[in-house]
C-alpha cells in the first residue's frame, strides 16, 4: 500500500511539473509589492578574508514610506540540499547591520532601484576551508549573506544569496549586460498598449570557459551559462526569463501609472553566482 501511494504521489508531481512550464508562471516578476530583486557585487567569486561590497537592488512601488534593512553572514551549511537559508542559529554567524534606515533607492525613485551597499569580510581559510576537501575548495565554497527588508507597512522580506569563496584562479566574473533593447533598438519610451519585443546585449562572448576539479583531483573545463529573467512594475511579459539571443514579448500598460514611473529590469545571471542587473525607468 506504501509503495502505491509513493508511485502515486510521483505521478502527480510529475503531471504538475509537465504541465506548468517554468517560463509560463504567472506574477512571478511583476513588482507590484516588497521585493528583493537581486543583490549585486563586483566580486561573485573571491577568496579567503576579501572584502565584498553587496548592493541590494529592490522594489515597493506601492507602499513603501520608509524602509529598513538588516543583513548577517554565515558559511552555508547546505542550502543547495535543503537546509534552511538562514543565518540564525548557524555559530559562524556576523550581524553586518541591524534596522539601517534606508536613503537608497528613495521615494523619487519609487523605492525601486539599488539600495543602500554595505561590505562583507570573507573569513580566513582556516574558518571556512575548514573539513572541505581540496575540490571542494577549488570549486568554491559558499558564503551566506541573508538580507532582510521591512517597509513601513511592517512588511518584512528575506532573501539570500551566496558568495563563492574558492582558493583557484583566474575567478568568475559578472555577465556583461549593458542595454535593454524595444523591437532591436534601445528601450526609451513605455509602449502604452503595444507589444514589443524584449531583448538585451547579453551576448555568447560574456560566458566564461571554467575548471572544476572532481573529487580524484582531475580538473576539467566547463562553460557557463547564461539567462535573462525580466522584471517589471507595470504591463506583462509572455516569459519571465530568456536565453541569449531570445526575445521576450512585452505588452505595455493601456495608461502609464498615477504618481509613480514605471520600470524594466533585465537580470542577466551564470550559473556559478554572477549578477548583473539594468533597469529602464519611465
């Protein structure tokens, strides 16, 4: 009878993953409340004891009078196998902040935009090499930065992310994204009730060649790979994210919103932690 409902259960899940392509969820990127968009550094992968500058970039188009922030670190003890993504509890633990007042990105900004930075300090290999083995700390151990946002509202919102920390060179770097571009020309007005096509200059050239170095010390060469997710405050997309060289359909408000800009942001990401986030404001 156990394993009937098993195979059951599984089958279900299976109909639902089927049946739900991931570029067709609904709402996801529309920023019409608190949101953590990204957090950005120039440094997505480092090593021991380096200093990291985190720029939040986040929404509340809506409600937002004030905001505050927190931020604490930790090692990750395992996010990526289902450990809770918090730093509570976790005894390498640092609290950078506590209820910092925002200036960034502020009300004429709608509060959408990059916030406040702050700066991270890596801790020393003996800290965070500490029981990895020499793959492991080849290919890059994560360090957990958990962000917390609160409006004036009292609504809260965490989000992580992780810093490689890895001892090989040369490290990874940011995707090159700079421009986000309406029917294949620079984005500079909102289309009011019309589709266009979105797309950026994200291109092949900013995926980098990598090493990665299995367990019997064999070293390998992988590439990465690149993708578009698409947010905005005002109108709908068909997809929210796209690969190199794809579009993305975009149709616009009817009116353009009452006391506030509209925005696009394009967030071009690898998948060994690089971030690089533009945004369009109307």
């Amino acid at each position: 009878m156990k394993n009937k409902m098993n195979s059951l259960i599984f089958l279900f899940c299976n109909i639902i993953l089927l049946s739900c392509d991931k570029n067709e969820l609904p709402k996801f990127n529309e920023l019409n409340s608190t949101r953590v968009i990204a957090m950005t550094t120039p440094t997505p992968e480092v090593s021991p004891t380096d200093s990291v500058t985190i720029t939040p970039v986040i929404s509340d188009v809506n409600s937002a009078v004030a905001l505050t922030d927190s931020a604490q670190t930790c090692v990750d003890l395992g996010v990526a196998y289902g450990v809770t993504p918090t730093c509570d509890g976790n005894p390498t633990k640092v609290v950078i902040h506590t209820n910092r007042t925002l200036t960034l990105p502020g009300i004429v900004s709608n509060w959408t935009g990059n916030a406040d930075a702050f700066v991270v300090t890596i801790p020393s290999a003996l800290i965070i090499f500490t029981g990895r083995s020499a793959a492991e700390q080849f290919n890059g151990v994560n360090y957990l930065v958990e962000y917390i946002l609160k409006n004036s509202s009292g609504t809260e919102i965490r989000s992580f992310r992780r810093i490689v920390v890895s001892n090989k060179t040369p490290k990874n770097t940011n995707p090159v994204i700079t421009d986000i571009f309406s029917n294949g020309v620079t984005m500079t007005t909102l289309p009011l009730g019309l589709k266009v096509n979105l797309s950026s200059d994200l291109g092949l050239t900013s995926s980098e060649n990598y090493q990665v170095q299995d367990f019997n010390n064999v070293v390998t060469t992988a590439n990465e790979l690149l993708s578009v997710t698409w947010m905005i405050t005002d109108g709908k997309t068909k997809f929210f994210r796209s690969d190199v060289g794809q579009t993305n359909e975009y149709t616009g408000p009817d009116a353009a919103p009452t006391g506030r800009s509209a925005y696009v942001f394009a967030i071009a990401r690898d998948n060994r932690g690089g971030v690089t986030v533009i945004k369009r404001q109307f």
